[in-house]
C-alpha cells in the first residue's frame, strides 16, 4: 500500500505498516506481531536468559554421541549461523560439524567469514557446490513467474541439501541459527513463502520455465516436517533462543576473536538476497523487508522505533551496491539489462495462481502453534 494512501497505517511501537497486506491494529494502535510477541514469544524466551536448563538434557543426549561430529550445523557466513558455531562449541561443548551450500551467490565477505569461524574455532567443513546451469534454469523460471517469492531457489536448496546430509550420514540433530532476537517477526507469506512446498515450485517451473526440470537437491516440506523428523529421528534445534543473543555483543565477540566481519543488514551474505531486498520486493511490491529486521530488533530492545525509521529513509533501490548488484545478478544470468528490466517489471504474480500446499501448510502451522513448536505470527 502507497504511503500517501489515505488508509495508510504504521504500528505505534515497531515498524510494520499497511505495506503489510495482512496486517492488523489493536485500538491503541499495536500491530498483531507485537501484540503476538508479547503474549506468545517473550513469555517463553524471556530474551534467552535463565533458558539453558530448558536445553541441558538435549545437550547431554548430543554430547553422549561418541563420534567425532556429533550435530550439524548449515553455516552461510552471516551472523546468526556464525555466532551459533560459536556457542555450540564454546558455550555448550559440542562438537558441530559445519555445512555450507554454495548456491552460487557467495559474497567474497561471507567466504572469509565461514573461513575464519571453521579455521578459529578448529571445526571441519563440509561444502556442497551446487550445479550452477540447474538453478539458473530455475531462477530464471521465477523470474518470469513474476512472483514476489524470487529467494525461493536458493533457500531450497540451502534447506535441501542440508537435510539430505543429515539422512546420508546419519546426523540426528541439526543446529540451526533461526532465534527470536531478530527473527520474531514473520512477514506476508506471499512475500515469503514457504521455499520447499515442492508443489509450487515445480507448478512454477511447469508454467515458465525451459528444459527438463533442474536436477537439484530438493526436499518436501511434508518430507522432512513429517517423515525425517518422527521416522528418521532428525532434530533441528534452534540453539540461539537459550542464551542472551544481543547482535553487537555477537558481532564484538565474532569480530574481537575471529577478524570476522559484519553485514550492513540480516541475510546479506547472499548478493541476491541483498538484491531482492534492497530493490525487487521494495520496487516491485512496494514492500521494505527491512521493516521485518527492525521490527524484530525494536521488540528484542536492541533498537529503536526513532532509529529504525531514520534508516528506512534511506532508498535502497538507488543505493550504489544495490545498482552494482542489479548488473552482477543480470550478467551472472546470462541476461541483458533490458532483458532483466523486462522480468523485474513484469506484473506481479499471486502465489494462488500456481499449485500448492498453502492449506495443509498452514493447517501443520496452526498444529505447530497449538503445541508450542511454532509461535511466531504467520499471515
């Protein structure tokens, strides 16, 4: 929604608005993710203080597994997944194997990271380098699908192949860097949806998409919700929600120890994701993922409201990194500049209009969160 929409709202205490499409107010004018936070979140949480009882038998279960890597860890360079390398093994003793799934969209930063975090804390790395012809064939095919979900090829394939290392090599507990200091916050679906409902991605491969369908690591969420997780035993934890994960603290600690260096914003390892949020969702969609992070952030107290919307004055699509990726992302395509102009100005695509499992997805979420395995809001 135009700002200059006279309907137009923003939350009173983060930075969510009607931008939002899914977005409501209570009579103060809190938006439904704070108001979610609050009741559902921070009551469990508490800022991950006084939370390591809650895990200490788990850790014992892991730390029981006599073979020389006892848990996995998907690391991507960024701060979530370096930082839980980190308190796996300093914090908890652990003894994580580290796994990285190069989709092609490396930052050169985001290589040194994973260097530095596998060489300073003296763990193994397993990386797996995905072929890059197949997943350009499906990116592309979102590309012209026009649908507002374009980080979907590479997440699956993170997600994917992942999962599948974990099955070969008999790995029960997966480690995950997913928290609630910054990612209490889910934002619209369609803007985010779900990357391994196969379903959809092979409806959309189906409808736009050229060749044989790529030949990628691909799991099905039902696959690895339902089947790896109670048949096969396979556990993912998110370790960071049982210790106080305050993002400077983690950076100075990442930093100070290791000479690993930050991103200016969460996921930005990725020079696609850096470019899908700095300019596809915000131009095509008018939509600034970044109102996601802050908010996130302004909830865990680790920003302010007034801080967070100096910063979203900023207009990313013009940015000189963001125009330096539009060309490294065109070229890395195979495209030209106006062939790529033409995809990113398509009309935009609704997920409804392609197969899918968005009803019994969301029915396994609502379960989640009737059980507590889920709290965050989903739309």
């Amino acid at each position: 929604m135009n700002k200059n929409t006279i309907n137009y709202q923003i939350c009173k205490n983060c930075v969510n608005d009607t931008s939002d499409p899914g977005i409501t107010f209570d009579a103060v004018g809190n938006c439904d993710q704070c108001l979610n936070f609050k009741k559902n979140i921070l009551p469990i949480w508490n800022y991950g203080k006084n939370q390591i009882t809650k895990i200490s038998k788990t850790i014992e279960k892991i730390n029981s597994i006599t073979s020389s890597n006892n848990c996995l860890i998907g690391i991507s360079g960024g701060l979530d997944s370096s930082y839980l390398a980190y308190v796996a093994k300093n914090i908890f003793g652990l003894r994580p194997l580290l796994f990285h799934c190069d989709a092609g969209w490396n930052s050169e930063r985001a290589v040194t990271n994973i260097e530095k975090i596998t060489n300073g804390l003296e763990l193994d790395l397993v990386t797996e380098v995905i072929n890059w012809d197949e997943i350009k064939k499906l990116q592309l095919a979102f590309f012209k699908s026009s649908v507002a979900s374009q980080d979907i090829p590479q997440d699956l394939v993170f997600f994917s192949s992942l999962y599948q290392f974990a099955k070969k090599n008999n790995f029960k507990y997966i480690l995950t860097g997913g928290n609630y200091s910054m990612e209490s916050i889910r934002g619209p679906i369609d803007y985010g949806y779900y990357a391994t409902d196969l379903t959809f991605v092979k409806d959309v491969f189906k409808k736009f998409g050229q060749g044989s369908f790529p030949k990628l690591p691909m799991i099905d969420i039902l696959n690895y919700q339902i089947y790896l997780r109670y048949f096969k035993g396979i556990l993912m934890i998110k370790l960071l929600n049982y210790v106080p994960f305050v993002k400077k603290d983690a950076i100075n600690t990442l930093s100070a120890e290791f000479n690993w260096k930050p991103f200016f914003l969460k996921h930005h390892e990725s020079i696609f994701t850096r470019f899908y949020d700095a300019y596809y969702t915000k131009l095509r969609y008018n939509f600034d993922r970044r109102r996601i992070y802050y908010s996130a952030e302004i909830l865990s107290n680790q920003m302010t409201r007034d801080d967070a919307l100096d910063l979203l004055k900023t207009d990313t699509t013009k940015e000189k990194k963001t125009i330096e990726d539009y060309f490294y992302i065109a070229k890395k395509l195979d495209l030209t500049e106006k062939e790529f102009d033409n995809l990113i100005k398509l009309k935009p695509n609704k997920i409804g209009n392609f197969k899918n499992k968005k009803f019994i997805i969301n029915s396994f979420v609502k379960l989640s969160s009737m059980l507590n395995i889920e709290n965050r809001k989903f739309r």
